[in-house]
C-alpha cells in the first residue's frame, strides 16, 4: 500500500512535468527507520552503507514526537530544574540517523535532481548508498542538497544524519541560574525554554527534477520612489531571446503580460525593470493585496508571489505606501507547547494571526528566530507585519570567526528564501546583543546593498551603552525600552510615580531621528491557571505547573487558585493598557512589542500573558476589550490622576490615535456613570475631523466633584457611529469622613494594643510597616518570572471579597486597580503562614514561595477583637483620600455588628514580625542586577 502511494505521486507528478515549469516531485513523507548515534559511531561503523535496524518514525515529525530518547525523570518540585521550562518526556542530543529507500522513475533520466529539508535543528548530512553527499547548517531555513550526480533511474538507499547538538555556542547567551546544562541556551532558535531541542525534519521533505538551466529564485523588489517593480531571477544558460512577465491578482484577474526585451545579465543573475502597472494595489494590513509574477525565458519558467509596498523613514516616522503605520506588536518566541516546534501549515499560522488580530494587533516580532514559511504566507494574506531574527542572543558579538562566518550566512539565506513576503518588513540581528558594534553595523551595511525591501536594525535593544541608549550608525529603526533621557516603557514608572494619565514618553524619545519601537512592554507576571495542566497532551509535560499545584495543596490554598490567576491577571490587564495607551500617545513613537499577550512557559514560567501558551483566554479580558484600548483606532483621554475628592475638578484633554484611514466630520460622544450605572455627566463633540497620527486637543471633559461617599466612576469616550470606545475608572471621595471612634482603640503600639485586648477592647493596631518582617509593598506585580529575576520583591496584587463589610464604605473590585497604588506602596505583605488570622485583604504571593499574605487582617485576641493593618493608615490622611476613606471604612466594619473575628490570636505569635531597623528601597533596574546567571 505505501508503494502505491509513492507510485500515485510519480504519475502525477510526471503528467505535470508537461507544464512549463518541468518540475517534478516526490514526497518522501511517510515511515523511516531511525537509530541514535549519541557516542558519535555511525561514521565509523558506515551506517549509511547498509540499512539500518532500529525505530520506526514518521516524518515529518521528530523524536519527542515519536517518544524517542531518554524519558524524563524530573518530578514536580519548586526548584530550579522543574521551574526553568515545560519539561520534555522524552529527550536526546546528539546524532540520528534516519534512513528510506527511494525509486527514481526513468523519466528523471538527464535531469537536475535535488532535495529539500525544510527545516532542521541543527545540521544535517546526505548519504546516497552510502556515499556522503554534503552536509548543511541552519536554523532558519530549508537544507537542500544537489543529488543530480548521484541518483539514476532505480531504487537507492538515502540516509540523513541529524545532529540537534549545538554548533555555534557563541550565538547563545548561557542562563546558567538553570542546573540542567542542556536548558542554559537561551536563544529561542536553540533552546528547552519555548521550542525544544528537537531532532527530526519538519515540513517538506522532497524530491525536485527539474530540466538543466531551469530559472530559479525569482525576486522582486517594488521601488516607490520611481513607481516601478525589479525582477531578478538566476540562470546558468544565457538568454537568447526576449523575456515574458506575467502578473495576476490571486483572483486570477492579469495586471500584467508583456515580452521584456531589455533585460540585463551579471553573471547568473538576470534582471530588469518594469513601470507598476496601473491596476497593482498596495499591500498592507488593510489591503493584502497579493499577486503572483512568473517569468519565462528560454530555459523554462519561474513563479513566486509577492506584495506591493515599500518602507520608509519619512523624518523619524515609520510609513508604509507612503502612509505612516504604528506597530501594536507581541512577540513570538516558538511557543507551541503540544509539539515542541513550529506549524508547518499555514493554516496554523493563519489561526494564531487572527487571534492575534481580534487583540488588535498587527505585528509579531520573532525572537532570536525565523518562522517558516507557512508563517510568512499567512501574514501575506491576513495582512500582518513581521520582525525577524537571526538565531542569535550573545553577549560576545564577534569573539568567534566561525558563529560570525554562520550568521552572515543564515542573514543571506533568510532574505533569499523570505524576502518576497510582503509581511517580512523588520529585521534584526538578534536579541539584546552586546559586543562588538562594528560587525553588526557592517553586518546591516551588507545586507542593505543585496535587499532593500527591509528595514534592518543592529540588535532589538543591547543592555551595552551607548547601543542600547542610542541608534548604531546604519539601523534602520531602534528598539529600545530606554534612551540617554529616560525609560520608555512603564517598568521603571508605574511603581515609582502615582497613576497619572497625562503623560507619555516624548521626554525620553523625542530626540531619536529615526523610527523607534519600545522593547518588551509588560512583562507582567500572572499566577499560573491550575486548570492549564490538563491541556499538555503532547510532548511537554507540565511539571512547573503541578508543582505550584502541589504545593498550594499542601498549604491549603488551592481552592484560591482561580482567584490568584484572574486577579493577578486583572491587574496585568489594567498596566497592559496603561503602556499601551502611554506609547499611542506617544507622536515620536512608531509601536511597541508586548512581552507578551500568552504566556511564555520557560526562562523560570514567566507566565506574563493574558493568553496561555495556546493563545487561549484565561478569562481576564475579553479581544474585544482589550482592542479597546489596542487597535488601529484608540480614543485616548489625558488627565492627572486617578484619586479625587471633594472640591476638586476632574479635567481631561480627549485625544485620538489614528493609523487607519483620515476621517472627516466625526462626532465624539462621551459619559460619565457612577458604580450603580447613574449617569453623571455627558457630552459630545461635533464637526471632528481625524488625520493619521496623533489627533490631540479633540474636546475636554470637566467636571466639579461633590460627592457625599466614595464612588467609584467610569469615563468613556466613543467614536460615534463606530466600533472605537475606551474607557477610565477614577475615584472620589468625600473629604470629611470619620477616621476616629470611641469605640475603637486606633494605636501604631504593639504594647498598647496588647494591654487593651487584654481588657477585651476592639483594636485597629497600624504600626509603622517599615519596622516590620514582611515583602515591601508595590503596586507592579512579579516582573517576568520570580525565578529568572529573583532580586525582586514579589507579590501579584491584592485579593479581597469585595462585598465584604469591611469595604462598605469603600468601593473596589477584587483586584489592584488604580486607587489601590498608594495603599500598596505604603504597605508590608505580611507572611501568615502559622498566624492564626482572617485576611480582609490579602495579597497573592509569587508561585515560587506561595505563601498566605495579607496587609490588613483580623483576629480575636484573649477577650478583645482586633484588625491589624500593615497599610498605612495613619499618616498624612489630608493627602491621602484613599488611605483615609479605608480607614473610615475598616472603623465603620469595627463598630457593626458584623465584625466578630472568627480566628484567635496569641499577642506573642503577632510580635514575632516586628523587626528592628528598616530595609533599603527597590528600584525597578536593580531587577537586571543578576543579569542572566
């Protein structure tokens, strides 16, 4: 039966070879035999001469996927070895040696024969009968090999050697904090951390006849500035007579059929120039306009399809067709946890594009690597811009000739076998490199002379200065997350400044002349989905995740997993939107890079993403929510901050980010409602006419606040007649409150507080939160991962039952939102692991130490009832209205009825956090301090 399939697809691929192409194929998918190699023998014992006895495996595929290798012993632990990484079932490294017989059919007679592995990690050696062929190295592209001196019409014995072992060390940063010396790579072209190490083939695995001087790699280059297209194509025989072009829409529709009679010859290479012709469109993420150019000569025909457009720098903005485009990117770091690797289909692309799309986004920047080109295709037709890499995260850029010698030639394979896709805009060398500047700058030099199609960027962001702080002489575009003259992005802000909404980062940006990205927003780290595990039915297996499971088991917190993944995530969600919304405001800005919408599952489960790894929601936020605020249309509001109280005025500036389309007497409605959906306030804004870019100084809302109790309001601003809104949450507060009561004894003394419980008096105990043993307060959650970066205080946010009494009179969700910032931040997170206590608020621990943490809590003590408040709820409360309306709040729960603590305190036990002095402060680079050891 397997014979007569390979026959079915000799005949038909003969039939074919009656086209004008004369290419015929054979698809070597299906069963091979396999043996491993990992003492390096196989040469030696000439394993390609005879065939080889050991596995069977169908590829494409890999080893991991046929549970080939080593098996995992790993059991699930909080420690470095299970939390670096998704843990594979099965592993091996080193050489495999996969091997099929083949029958060339006569009508291959006289023929160019090659075959083509798409892609392989990392070298492959060809055999024919035993006779090596060749070998190749790549991680970014195909492996092909010229058979034609080799192969005649009969059945042959064909032996692929793979070895997935590393071959250039120095393309990769080592994150030694990882025991297991085999995840220390980093660079996700090569790594255990998102795609695995695996060895196999994947995608096409064919064999090509084709008749000698065929026509081959057929590239176009559109030019803008002359309205004209480029088409270069090789060809070892000369031309000895005119040219035919033809190019149809991929409706079929010809746009083009001409003889070329002027073409030029250098060498193999064969070029010439046509004018655009009048019917061919634009391409771009709003018209993915496509068309299909081929090219026959004397020696037969050529196709290939390609798009219309062209990227500039138009004074420091980034335009496409002319038009200026902002990039609302995410990146893509080979996250596909059921196998280990990257689709090969573009189908499978086409689905994670399109949810991609439904965020609002129009960029995947690719990580140290290059997708396939499936990937490529679906972008094409979807209408999506892409960023690629080489293999490449090093911090000793140039200090070994060969990885240079690699590099350079993985930079020409990549825009040779990719740079038609018209969504192939961006490239960069690779990630966060530091070294020598010189070579990368020369780099770049070179490939702008043999591609223009591109931009070209030396590194996506160098901790090294000046690179990281600056543009590098030849890059096209700069991505950075902070310049000479500040951050631009909120790591270093958010924490450190009360929420404001009337900034952007035009201070730190302004002064860069060429188009600038902003490097890896976010970052912020959500609490793992316990129901996630069921979900890794393939190669990978989570331990990291069982881990945390087992562990919140045995400290009973397991029933509150939910709760820690949704509210950690909503947070996550609000300072998304708040960086996103900083960078849209931002003119000098032209887009930004997520890290990242999903999660990403290894470097320590940095778990950053509002998505899991399978692009899937964790029910946090709805697409249609978060393109609210992320789209190619954002109503934007400017105002001072997110507290306000009695006698103030809210005023705000209502701005619009447009990178669609100009749009001309536009109304802008907006409202004002309160907690219980009571409109406030309304208004509109008429004859409104919008141009591409920053839209500012549209319309004001401004209103006197007089509130008589805490309200919490929602702003929302909509572009009338379409599907563009957004919307605020602020928060007034009535400025005269009680914060005193006869009834409650308020002291920040322990000895005080003892003494009246003692006397069976209720007590609100708030003493100093510095002199305490406890996780300095902040706002932000975990940065990445508490195990990548463990020099970080790291909490996830604040929990509380917000229908609790004690927030009677203080409105809140369940999560840390805007007011919560400067109770967090005048605050310790208390551990109560053995206090016997009753959080009223209490704050979610990182996944590494899980511990029960609270800032305000209640218990009985002896006879007396007690909240004890590790918040400052004391000082300066005339300019504190949250700090004071909590305390108002908390005394009023104290003075019902409804306060009866249910838990019983020994005073002792509560002494034990006091600690003697006070600890420094944490700034948001002291983060980088362990840099990646």
């Amino acid at each position: 039966m397997k014979f007569f399939k390979l026959a079915v697809v000799i005949l038909a691929l003969t039939i074919s070879a009656c086209s004008t192409t004369k290419l015929e194929q054979i698809d070597l998918s299906g069963q091979w035999q396999v043996k491993l190699d990992s003492t390096n023998v196989g040469e030696d014992e000439n394993w390609a001469l005879s065939k080889i006895i050991g596995n069977s495996i169908n590829l494409p595929g890999t080893l991991d996927d046929a549970s080939i290798g080593t098996p995992n012993t790993l059991e699930p632990a909080i420690n470095n070895y299970v939390m670096s990484n998704l843990a594979r079932k099965h592993q091996y490294i080193g050489k495999a040696w996969y091997q099929k017989e083949i029958e060339i059919p006569n009508t291959w007679k006289g023929k160019n024969v090659t075959l083509n592995l798409e892609r392989i990690i990392w070298e492959s050696s060809v055999y024919i009968d035993g006779k090596l062929i060749g070998s190749a190295n790549s991680l970014i592209g195909n492996h092909g090999y010229d058979l034609t001196p080799f192969l005649t019409p009969g059945k042959h014995l064909l032996t692929i050697c793979i070895d997935n072992s590393n071959k250039f060390p120095f393309i990769n940063v080592a994150g030694t904090k990882y025991p297991d010396v085999v995840n220390q790579d980093m660079a996700h072209a090569y790594t255990n951390h998102t795609q695995i190490k695996w060895n196999g083939i994947l995608g096409d695995i064919l064999l090509t006849a084709s008749n000698k001087n065929t026509p081959e790699n057929l590239q176009v280059y559109p030019n803008l500035k002359d309205n004209t297209l480029k088409v270069t194509f090789n060809q070892s025989a000369s031309i000895k007579e005119s040219l035919r072009c033809v190019i149809t829409s991929i409706n079929g529709e010809v746009v083009f059929d001409s003889e070329i009679a002027n073409s030029e010859t250098t060498g193999n290479l064969i070029s010439f120039i046509i004018n655009r012709p009048e019917k061919l469109e634009f391409w771009d993420e709003f018209n993915p306009a496509l068309y299909d150019v081929e090219v026959t000569s004397n020696s037969g025909s050529v196709k290939t399809r390609f798009g219309y457009k062209g990227l500039t720098n138009n004074d420091g903005d980034l335009t496409l067709n002319g038009k200026r485009i902002f990039l609302r990117g995410n990146l893509e770091c080979v996250i596909f946890p059921l196998t280990g690797y990257p689709p090969m289909e573009k189908e499978e692309w086409a689905t994670l594009i399109k949810q991609a799309k439904s965020y609002g986004l129009n960029h995947l920047r690719f990580h140290s690597w290059c997708p396939p080109k499936a990937a490529f295709e679906a972008a094409d037709e979807l209408g999506f811009y892409y960023q690629v890499e080489l293999p490449h995260w090093s911090l000793k850029v140039g200090e070994d000739a060969k990885t240079t010698a690699f590099l350079k030639e993985e930079a020409d394979k990549l825009i040779k076998d990719y740079g038609n896709h018209p969504s192939f805009l961006f490239m960069a060398l690779g990630n966060e490199l530091q070294g020598d500047a010189s070579l990368l700058n020369s780099i770049v030099a070179d490939l702008k002379t043999k591609d223009n199609r591109h931009m070209y960027a030396t590194t996506a962001f160098s901790f090294q200065r000046p690179m990281g702080v600056k543009p590098e002489q030849e890059d096209d575009f700069f991505i950075t997350q902070w310049t000479a003259k500040g951050w631009i992005r909120g790591q270093g802000i958010f924490n450190d400044k009360a929420p404001h909404f009337n900034a952007d980062y035009t201070s730190g940006s302004a002064h860069i002349d060429i188009p600038l990205i902003s490097h890896e927003i976010g970052q912020y780290s959500v609490y793992p989905d316990m129901s996630e595990i069921s979900k890794y039915t393939g190669v990978l297996e989570p331990l990291n995740f069982i881990a945390v499971k087992q562990d919140l088991e045995k400290k009973g917190l397991i029933d509150l997993a939910p709760d820690f993944t949704y509210n950690s995530g909503k947070l996550a969600a609000l300072l998304y939107k708040e960086e996103i919304e900083r960078a849209l405001k931002t003119p000098s800005f032209d887009g930004f890079q997520l890290l990242q919408l999903q999660d990403f599952p290894g470097q320590g489960t940095a778990l950053v993403g509002l998505l899991n790894a399978f692009w899937e929601s964790k029910g946090i936020i709805s697409a249609e929510e978060f393109s609210q605020f992320n789209s190619e249309l954002v109503p934007l509001l400017r105002f001072e901050k997110a507290v306000y109280e009695t006698g103030e005025t809210f005023d705000a500036s209502i701005e619009i980010a447009n990178f669609f389309e100009d749009k001309e007497n536009q109304t802008i409605d907006w409202t004002v409602i309160d907690d219980l959906g009571t409109l406030v306030k309304n208004g509109s804004e008429s004859n409104v006419n919008l141009t591409i870019g920053n839209n500012i100084n549209l319309g004001n809302i401004n209103f006197d606040i007089d509130v008589k109790e805490a309200k919490q309001l929602k702003i929302t601003v909509a572009l009338k007649g379409t599907k563009y809104k957004n919307s605020w949450n602020i928060w007034v507060y009535p400025k005269d409150v009680t914060t005193t009561s006869e009834a409650v004894l308020i002291t920040s003394s322990f000895d005080v507080a003892s003494k009246a419980l003692s006397q069976g008096k209720t007590v609100l105990l708030n003493p100093n939160y510095k002199s305490l043993q406890g996780i300095e307060g902040r706002f932000v959650p975990v940065f990445w991962s508490p195990v990548h970066f463990p020099n970080q205080p790291a909490s996830m946010g604040v929990f509380v039952d917000d229908k609790h009494p004690a927030f009677s009179s203080f409105p809140t969700s369940t999560h840390s939102d805007w007011q919560w910032w400067d109770l967090c931040i005048n605050s310790k997170s208390v551990i109560i692991d053995s206090l016997a206590v009753t959080p009223i608020i209490r704050v979610i621990d990182n996944f590494v130490t899980n511990h029960h943490l609270s800032n305000v809590f209640e218990a009985k003590v002896g006879s007396g009832k007690l909240v004890f408040s590790a918040v400052d709820i004391t000082t300066n409360l005339n300019k504190r209205p949250v700090a004071r309306q909590l305390r108002h709040s908390l005394l009023n729960y104290m003075t019902g009825d409804k306060f009866n603590p249910s838990e019983n305190l020994d005073m002792k036990d509560l002494e034990g956090i006091m600690i003697e002095g006070e600890k420094g402060g944490f700034s948001a680079k002291d983060v980088y301090s362990t840099g990646y050891n």
